[in-house]
C-alpha cells in the first residue's frame, strides 16, 4: 500500500515525522541551506558522529545520490524524529538526474531499515545545486509511484517546501499529475 503523501511549506527542523533526510553536502561536516539548519538544531554532537563516520567509512565523503543515517540528537527532543537521513543531491549542471533520484529511493530504503512510520524530504539539490522545482517535483513523483514500499513501514511521505510557491508547485505536479 502506497503511504499517504502530504505536501507542505516549512521549516524541515520543525517537522514531527520519523525521519527527516537532510539535503546533505558531500563532506558530512555541515553546509548552508537545509544543511546548515538541521546540523544548528540537531546540535555539536551530530558533527561528532560525522568526524567518527569519515574517519572510519566515508574518508572522501559521501558520494552523490547515495545515503546515510544517523541519529536525531536535538531534533529527537524536540520533534520526535528518531533518524537523520543524509543525501547528497546533484548539481544540476552536470545533467545526471538520475542521481537525484537515487536520493530519493536510498532515503526511503533507509527509513524502512529503521522501521519509520514517517519521513520528511526537502526538495533535494533546488537551492544552491540549482535543480528547477518543476524536474524536481517530477523526480519525486515518478519514485514515488514506482518505489515498492515495504508493507507496513513507511505510512506517510511529508515533502517540506520553504516556500510557497514550491509548495503549489509540487501539489501540482505530485498531487494533481500534471504537467
């Protein structure tokens, strides 16, 4: 059974969801945008496990489209949420947007090793990275009607816009199947 799909603007920091996946930057150690906020509120120690995993698993950092978790810290006080998913976005220059999807798809797969009842995306890679807000509400659409959700597990996808327009946007695109 697909999970419910809700769509909104917010914070991601202030969302009460399982998991929420952070629009990562490939060195682990903090960025600005989604990043910069979630390293902020989740706090000093997030940046303590990161130091810990490049050392002993991503020595160059995490490649593009690929995923990794950790635990919520701050935000598991405040908000409930029980991981953090980490996600490098692609920059859209380079073209590949297959990338993007993957992040999509490693973070679900992620949040169902965890048994998460829900999770939180940002739109991956819009800011900084440049991916227009059309193909990325397209990416989203289309894992989201292909993945294989895990019986059970994932009950809700909450996609988090910053801004309004985003948000008409995605519904238009997710919830609404057009363009």
């Amino acid at each position: 059974m697909k999970p419910k799909i809700t769509i909104i603007k917010s914070d991601i920091t202030k969302i009460k969801a399982d998991a929420i996946v952070n629009a990562a930057h490939h060195t682990l150690m903090g960025g600005g945008g989604v990043d910069g906020a979630i390293h902020r509120t989740a706090g000093s120690d997030l940046i303590k496990e990161f130091i810990k995993l490049r050392n002993e698993k991503y020595l160059h950092g995490l490649n593009t489209g690929e995923a990794v978790a950790t635990k919520a810290y701050n935000l598991e006080k405040t908000n409930n949420v029980k991981i953090i998913i980490h996600t490098v976005g692609p920059r859209f220059y380079n073209g590949d947007l297959d990338l993007l999807k993957n992040c999509y798809i490693n973070s679900l797969k992620l949040a169902e090793e965890n048994n998460c009842k829900s999770i939180a995306f940002p739109a991956i890679a819009t800011g900084a990275y440049g991916v227009p807000i059309e193909k990325s509400a397209e990416i989203v659409r289309n894992v989201l009607n292909s993945y294989e959700f895990k019986e059970g597990i994932i009950e809700e996808v909450i996609l988090v816009l910053w801004r309004e327009e985003d948000k008409l946007v995605y519904e238009e695109i997710i919830l609404h199947n057009r363009r």
